[in-house]
C-alpha cells in the first residue's frame, strides 16, 4: 500500500516542478515523516544551477532537499522511540552502520552513504517521506520548525569549528558568510575563539556576521583581507582559517590569511576539481591543511545549543516561501544572492517560528 506525496522535483537545471509521487509504507525500523520546514541549502542550488554538485551529477529526476524540520506520521514495525505525531528533524546521511568508518564513528566517511536529496537518493522537499527510523531526532518544544530546519547546517558548522581543533583564545577567519559560514562562525565563538573575522563579497551577509559575533568583517571588494588579518594579529596572520566557499580564488586566499604553523580547514565543495597549490608554502610554513566532510555525531549536540539558545537560527533566514511557491522561490534566491542569506519552504502549517 501507498500514499500520495508531492514533491518538489529537479528535472534538469532550472527545471523543478511539483508532482504527485507514491510514497510507500514505512517497512520495519522505518518511519514517514511529514516535512513542515524545509531550508534551501547551497547544493540544492548547484544541483538547480549546473545539475551537479561536485561529483555528485543530476542523471535522472529528483527530490531535492535535507534540512527538514517534520512530523512523524507512520511508524513501521520495531520502531519504539518515535510515534505519530512526534515533532522532529531528519539527519539526512543516511550511512550503512557496518562499514569500518561507522564502526569508527565516522559515519560521515561511510562509502556507502545514501545522502538525501543529492543524486541519486531523494530528498526531503515533500510531503511525505520514508526514513529510516535510525536517523530521526526529536525535536524540543523549545524550537520552532523553522529552527529544526537549521539545525542541518548548525552540525555542519560544528563539525567544521571541531575538526579545525578552534580553541579559545585563537584568531579565526570563515571565509564565506552564508549560511554555513556564519554557522562555523557561531560554533567558533561557543568554543571561545576569537578575535572571530568573516569575509564575503556581500554586505548583507557581514551585516549578519556582525550580529551574530563576528569581531571583524570585511568586503574584500572595499579593503584587503590579507591587510586586516595582519593588523588584528599583529603581522603573524590567523591560528586558523576556514574556507566555506568552494571557489578557487578563497581556498588560495585561506594560505595568505594564516599563520605559519597555523591550520586552514575546507569546508567548501569546490566546482573545480582541480586546483594548483604550492606544497612547498605548506611544508616550510609547517601548515595544517584539513578538511570536514558534512557531520558525524553533531546534530544531538546541535539540538541541545539550540535548546538552550546558546546559538540564533532564525537570523540567518531572510525568505520564506510556501512549496507551492518552490520553483519561483528557488529562482528568486539563485537571482538575488547578495541579498537572500537563507530561504526556507514550507510544506504545512508548523511552527514555523520567527
């Protein structure tokens, strides 16, 4: 038996529309949710733009979406921690659990990874969906659905401020101040970094930077990066430097920014595949070049910041659409980039907060 979903589906770049799917009942240790919230994420605008996102590539049609705040409204059988009607949020890597890196921990490296709402698994910007009961949490009374919603990048941003090492006391830079940007920016300061500078080419975004902790910002457009971050640091350059663009001109920006001895961590996903470094800089500079890949064990701890407003999650927001809207409101913010920080779908009437 099934039931009718409509979703919001890709058909190619810039080809969304909404359609009327089957969505089956949840089999044992899984559940249907039905999403309230849903945020428009940076890779669901590469998949609308290019109909790809890094080496992921569009090759038939598909349901975007994975930040979702939802209701629980079927629960398959062995399922005993969730019941119809639960509010919650969907972590939406859905790794294999036997692997040697989930056996690890490190479930975000998992080979086998079904991601939802990057090809070829389907997403969440629907009505109904089947999960699998494993990677659902409550969400508190506490949050709104809106809040659930962001909840997806806050994990994002955490794992990024942890994998760098950011302790207190230490000058960081995020390159980058959309929505993971400031993110990291707000996991960054939690840990007790600081001084906590934010670069972007767009004002609007440093305008939320600054509200949201950051101690500088600046237009690279206006004055110099590489200027600032000396004179903050007294001509040493950043502990640590973040890059949550993706764009070649930031990731080689990232090695002028830091100190020697310092760390530079990717977060981005980068559209090139190739981009030429000097592995001589990095050896006699005695840099530290990481990465942090999505999140592992995050969104618990996420869901307890957001509890105890430790961090703002509706700030970020700037446009909210109905999904009925869905594919006017994806091209409205493809086309308005320096003023949409983060615009979010709603698919029922939620608390969608804020």
């Amino acid at each position: 038996m099934s039931i009718t979903s409509t979703a919001l589906v890709l058909r190619g770049p810039r080809e969304i529309v909404l359609e009327e799917r089957p969505c089956d009942d949840p089999g044992p240790g899984e559940v249907i949710v039905a999403p309230q919230v849903v945020g428009i994420c940076g890779s669901d605008l590469h998949l609308y733009r290019e109909g790809r996102i890094g080496d992921s590539i569009l090759e038939r049609p598909l349901v975007l979406g994975h930040e979702a705040a939802a209701r629980v409204a079927a629960v398959g059988a062995g399922v005993t921690e969730l019941k119809e009607g639960d509010r919650v949020i969907v972590e939406p890597g859905l790794a294999c659990d036997r692997c040697a890196w989930c056996r690890s921990g490190r479930y975000n490296l998992c080979p086998h990874v079904r991601f939802m709402g990057v090809p070829p698994t389907d997403g969440l910007m629907a009505s109904r969906v089947r999960v699998p009961a494993r990677w659902v949490h409550h969400l508190p009374d506490e949050l709104s659905d809106a809040e659930g919603a962001m909840i997806e990048p806050l994990a994002v941003g955490l794992q990024a401020a942890h994998e760098a090492g950011v302790a207190p006391g230490q000058t960081v830079v995020v390159l980058g101040a959309g929505p993971i940007g400031l993110m990291i920016l707000q996991a960054a300061r939690i840990r007790g970094a600081g001084p906590l500078i934010a670069i972007d080419l767009a004002d609007r975004p440093l305008e939320m930077a600054r509200r949201l902790g950051a101690d500088f910002t600046v237009n690279p457009r206006e004055a110099s990066p590489v200027d600032l971050v000396q004179e903050i640091t007294g001509g040493t350059g950043a502990d640590i430097v973040i890059e949550a663009v993706g764009a070649a001109a930031t990731i080689r920006q990232a090695f002028d920014l830091v100190r020697r001895g310092g760390v530079i961590t990717l977060v981005g996903i980068a559209s090139e595949p190739t981009i030429p470094l000097s592995t001589n800089r990095i050896v006699r500079g005695g840099l530290q070049v990481r990465s942090s890949f999505r999140y592992a064990h995050q969104h618990p701890i996420a869901l307890r910041l957001a509890a105890a407003r430790r961090v703002d999650l509706l700030a970020p927001i700037t446009h909210r659409f109905a999904a009925a809207q869905a594919p006017e409101g994806f091209q409205f913010v493809d086309q308005h980039k320096d003023t949409v920080i983060k615009g979010i779908l709603t698919f029922a009437d939620g608390r969608e907060g804020g």
